[in-house]
C-alpha cells in the first residue's frame, strides 16, 4: 500500500480570485503585510499497490484526467 499526496495550484498569470479573496479577508481580521495569496486543492490517496512506479504513472494520469485542468493548473506527486 503507498501512501499520495497531489498538489494542485493555478498556474503563474492565472487569475486567483479566491486566493485575492482570502488575502482582503486576512487583512480585514488585522493580518498585515500578507501579500499574493494563491488558493489550491490537495488529494491525499492510498493506493494498493506496492509498485511505486506504477503508482506514479497512476496519479499522474489521474491528474491528467480528472483531479487537475491541466490548462490553468500545475500538479505535484508526493508518495509517502
């Protein structure tokens, strides 16, 4: 069994408004000098298998197909 955690972030020039959001509302609570917030998803999976290389290809096709839009996002694998 192998243990994954993906990251999905919008990619750099895309426009993040949650993340424009959430930065006014850090301020509005008194946090100062935050700056450049950017909002993402994370997908912690377990997948049975002992083959970390299939396990790789499989997350990575799962992003490709469903967990990332590939146009605006980027992702990162980590295998626990």
């Amino acid at each position: 069994m192998i243990k994954a955690r993906v990251t999905v972030t919008l990619k750099n020039g895309v426009l993040d408004p949650q993340g424009k959001a959430i930065e006014g509302a850090l301020g509005a609570l008194g946090f100062d000098g935050i700056g450049q917030v950017r909002q993402g998803k994370v997908f912690d999976l377990q997948l049975e298998t002992a083959d970390k290389a299939k396990a790789e290809a499989d997350l990575k096709a799962m992003c490709e197909k469903l967990l990332a839009n590939t146009v605006i996002e980027n992702y990162s694998i980590s295998l626990a």
